[in-house]
C-alpha cells in the first residue's frame, strides 16, 4: 500500500502568479518559512530582506510605516500596536534610570499620566514647560534632559508649540526632540524637516479615519535610532497587527480628501460657534482671536486642523442637555473619524488629572471637544444649533 505525504493540516505554496494584486494582501501569518538554515541566517544578518516571526514584522506593517515614513520625509519608521505604544518604545529605547525627560504641559492626558506618574516610577525624572512659551524651557529642559516632548498642536487647547526656539532650547543640551503629530498630521507640519529627531502618531485616529483600529507609528533619519526603536518593539511585544495595518493602509489612501473636507468644516463651525450667545470661548488655531493665530499660520502650512474645542456658558446640567440633544452627534473618546464626534476632556481623555491642575491647563469642566468630521456642514450646523438651543 502506498504512503501518502498529502495531509489537509499541511499548509500549501501560494500558485504561481504573473499578475501583481492591485489591492496589499493581507499576510497574517505569525512565521515564516525558508528552505534552510543559511537563507534564515541571512535574513537575520540583514544580508537578505524577509520576514521570520510576527512580533518582529510583518509585510502589512512594513508597507504602512514606509507610506508614513513618505509623508513625514522620514528614513524610516516601526509601526506599534497603538499611539501610546509607540511613546513607550521610544522611552523604554531610549532611557536609562536617571534620565530626564522634559514634557509640555499640554499633551494628550494619557501621555500626561505617563510622563508624570509613570516615568518617574521607572527612574525617568520628568519636568514640565508651556510649549508655547519659550520662558518655560530653561527651567525645565536641563543637561540631564535626554528627551523632549511634545505636541504641535496640543491637546484639547489647541495651544501652538513655539517649535523654533523648542528646537534650540532641546539642541543646546544635547536631547533627542520628539514630537506627537497627532493632532497636526504630516500635512500640516513634517517635524524631521524643522531638527526633531523623532516624530509618532497615534495612526488610530486622522490618519486612519474609521475608528476601526488601534496602531501607532515611529519615524525617524537616524538608521541607528530606527534599529533600537525597532528592537524595543519587538523585544516588548509593542508589535502591531497585519490586519489594523491593511485596514489603515486602505483608510491612508483617502487621507488628503477627508482632511480638506473635515478642514473646511472646522473652520466654519469655529466661526459659527463664535456668534452664538451660549458659547463663552472657542478655540481653535484658525481664528485670528485665537493667542497663537501668527505662530499658527508660520507652521502649519495653511492647515488649522480638524479639532475645535469650546466652552458652553453654564452649569453641569446646561452641558449634558447639550449632549442630550446633540443625538447624531457621537459622544465618544477618540478622534480623527469621517463622523463628526464630541467629547468632554474633563471626564474623558483628561479625567486623571486634578481638577485644579486641569483648570490650570485651561481645560474647564464645561469644555468640549469636537472631531469635526466629512458631513455635510449644513448638517453639522443644524445638528449644532439644535444643541445649543436645547442647552
């Protein structure tokens, strides 16, 4: 009787194809095979390019981070499972115990916790400067400051970073800049161009655009800094999925049309919220009352972004008769989706900080935040001041 070799569990090659895929394929698998011990050698000596095991790669990831590396005029770039993934690999790579970090005072809340109470438990020293004023920066980056942080655009405020004399002030003691661009994204500044070392996104939110996904993304021009970050990753198991990377490939390639979109509707609801009786302040970098408006239209490319943050005049009650009303308007804490969405930073992305230490960030209890999104503005508009009215 004949042996057979053939087994359904056994996995089988890929047919032969001349064509090429219009579409990335999706590459889920965790290994990868080679003929034999030499090839695999070669591969991890960097002689021959290929993939082995997920955690340190995979061609889905390979191919967003090069996409992003592209628009942000990076070397290279290491995708990670999430925005804050990638401000962990950075630091984990980069610190050892006693080095100090310089953070801005107005970051993304949970980059706030890390910088404030969890850094420090490591036996990273944390300081903190006003990234909009200069004045801040000799107090608190020092010569034992190894990195610096921050955000261009920052989180909710929309205050804008003095990113000129951040640059000297980081340069003069020999720290590695490194800033979110989140909020800004690579239309509207390329950090790497302007002497950062260092650019990460959360790619969850603008770049992406759906809300269907978790990533993060490392960027930098320095080869030797990419293979430690990239090692940091891996080593930490910060690795990203193939598939959020092939879903947030698909969302990239619609990027520049939903942020010309999203752009033009901020811009106007600024302004409508301006003239309504039930709003006490508004914020947002393309208005000329706004105390960053010159440095805003230096840096930004003409970009003022997509967020709009505002204060409703009133109690607690005022506030949530506004949400109740704003029905088809998504309460939810992210940003960067095709749908316009709201959040309140005070009970959302800041919640952790002290009152009094969120009232000195100017982040009052009434304050929302808006994702503005690819509606229709007469919608939003309607949407708005149905909202108002009811508040």
């Amino acid at each position: 009787m004949s042996k057979t070799r053939r087994s359904v569990v056994r996995r089988s090659r890929e047919p032969d194809n001349y064509g090429k895929p219009l579409v990335t394929p999706l590459s889920p698998s965790v290994a990868y095979h080679y003929s034999d011990v030499d090839q695999l050698k070669a591969v991890y000596e960097n002689q021959i390019d290929g993939f082995t095991y997920a955690r340190y790669g995979n061609p889905n990831s390979a191919i967003l981070a090069d996409k992003i590396s592209w628009m942000e005029n990076a070397q290279g770039g290491v995708m990670t499972a999430s925005g804050m993934s990638a401000l962990s690999a950075v630091f984990m790579g980069i610190l050892n115990a006693g080095d100090g970090i310089a953070a801005a005072t107005q970051l993304y809340g949970q980059s706030l916790k890390m910088t404030s109470q969890v850094c420090p438990r490591l036996g990273f020293k944390t300081t903190f400067f006003d990234a909009s004023d200069p004045d801040t920066f000799a107090d608190a980056i020092l010569p034992s400051t190894k990195i610096v942080l921050a955000e261009i655009v920052s989180n909710p405020m929309l205050r804008v970073t003095d990113f000129t004399a951040l640059e000297k002030a980081a340069r003069n003691v020999g720290a590695l800049l490194v800033i979110d661009n989140t909020f800004t994204t690579p239309s509207g500044f390329n950090p790497l161009n302007h002497g950062a070392h260092i650019v990460i996104h959360s790619v969850t939110k603008m770049l992406s655009g759906h809300s269907d996904l978790n990533l993060g993304y490392i960027g930098t021009n320095d080869l030797k800094l990419l293979s430690k970050l990239d090692e940091t990753v891996s080593t930490l198991g910060l690795n990203a999925s193939p598939y959020n990377c092939w879903l947030a490939e698909r969302g990239l390639h619609t990027f520049d049309l939903r942020l010309k979109q999203a752009q033009h509707n901020a811009n106007k609801l600024s302004q409508l919220l301006c003239e309504h009786s039930k709003v006490s302040e508004v914020h947002y970098p393309g208005l000329s009352t706004h105390p960053d408006y010159a440095l805003a239209k230096e840096l930004l490319n003409g970009d003022s972004g997509t967020i709009v943050s505002f204060v409703l005049k009133g109690t607690h009650e005022n506030l949530n008769s506004f949400l109740r009303a704003a029905e088809n308007i998504p309460y939810g804490p992210t940003l960067g989706d095709v749908a316009t969405m709201l959040i309140v930073p005070a009970v959302s992305s800041h919640r952790e900080l002290d009152r009094s230490k969120r009232l000195e960030l100017g982040i009052e209890d009434n304050l929302i935040r808006v994702s503005v999104g690819i509606e229709s503005f007469d919608i939003i508009r309607d949407d708005f001041l149905d909202a108002l009215d009811a508040a």
